[in-house]
C-alpha cells in the first residue's frame, strides 16, 4: 500500500490490488504523486460513492486509446481482448490510432472510517462513460443498459503491450445475455 498527498491534503491510498489493475495503465504508475499532487477534492466528494476527477498535466503524457466507433448491436460481431489484469475482456478496434493527451482520470472513493480516498483506476483520457457491462451484475438495471448501449459505440485501440490476442464475439455471447 502507497500512500499519496494531494494539493489541498487529503490523503489519496494505492492498494496492492489497485497497483495491479494499473497495469493495463503503464503510463500511470511513474507520474501518479504527480497527478495527484494537483488534485483539489472539495469536501462534499465525499457524499459520492465514486469521484472521477481530470488532472492536465499540460504536456503530452501518453496515447488516448478511447474512440467512438459505429454503433454495434448486442448479436453483432465484434472484436474483444483482454487487458491485463483484467478478469473481462474489452470492446477494441485495430484499425485506429489514439490521439496524444496530457490529461489522466482517476477516480477515487471516499473511506469514512479512515478518512482516506483510495484509488480505484487512473488513465490517460477524458473522464466520461459508464463502468463496462461486465462489471454491472444486474443485467435488468437501466444502469447496464446504458452502459451496453454506450460501450456498443465506443472502444479502446488495441495495443498488444498491454492486451492479448484480440478474438471475434458478440456483446450477448460475451455477456451471456439473450
């Protein structure tokens, strides 16, 4: 566990966990105290389950691999890959390049108990769109049907250093709906 401080003194906590699922994120790891050096978490974040924050770093830090794409129903084919230290794979396109970006996301909890924020993600890009489908378990909720309407128009670019061999599927075999 890594402990962090941001500009107006909260206190921000990596977990081991959290250090892993950041591997699909190299470039984060060696600017993350920088990043959230800057951050200024008001006080009533800390009524929110989850806090999406951007910080511009104000030079370009790495690739933006999130791209909009042709909207895609449930059944039609696809291509998927798995990141790294991920238990779900992710829609990808190979046919795309990202754009260069100075900003990173991260996105942080509040832990009352301890009166700590810890880290659940950080990446190079805008914040935005909802959690991927794999991750909501109520597959009835209008918050997984948003987010499968959302992630059937958007995509990461593949990147080898960081994902497997992309595969063909559907949103519905994927998600074992339908």
């Amino acid at each position: 566990m890594k402990k962090f401080t941001t500009h107006d003194g909260e206190v921000v906590i990596l977990t081991e966990e959290t250090e892993k699922h950041l591997l699909a994120h190299p470039e984060i790891l060696p600017i993350l105290e920088e990043v959230i050096s800057k951050l200024n978490i008001a006080n009533d974040d800390r009524n929110i389950p989850s806090v999406e924050k951007e910080v511009d770093l104000e030079r370009n830090i790495g690739i933006n691999n999130f791209v909009e794409t042709a909207e895609i129903s449930s059944t039609d084919k696809m291509l998927f890959a798995y990141r790294k230290a991920r238990k779900y794979p992710t829609h990808i396109v190979v046919n795309r390049i990202g754009e260069d970006c100075g900003v990173v996301t991260i996105q942080l909890k509040f832990d009352g108990d301890i009166q700590s924020w810890f880290i659940m993600t950080a990446y190079v890009g805008y914040a935005g769109g909802p959690l991927e489908p794999f991750y909501i378990s109520d597959k009835n909720s209008e918050e997984f049907k948003n987010s499968l309407e959302y992630w059937s128009k958007h995509a990461l670019v593949y990147n080898p250093e960081i994902m497997d061999s992309p595969y063909e599927s559907t949103w519905e075999k994927e998600l074992k709906i339908g």
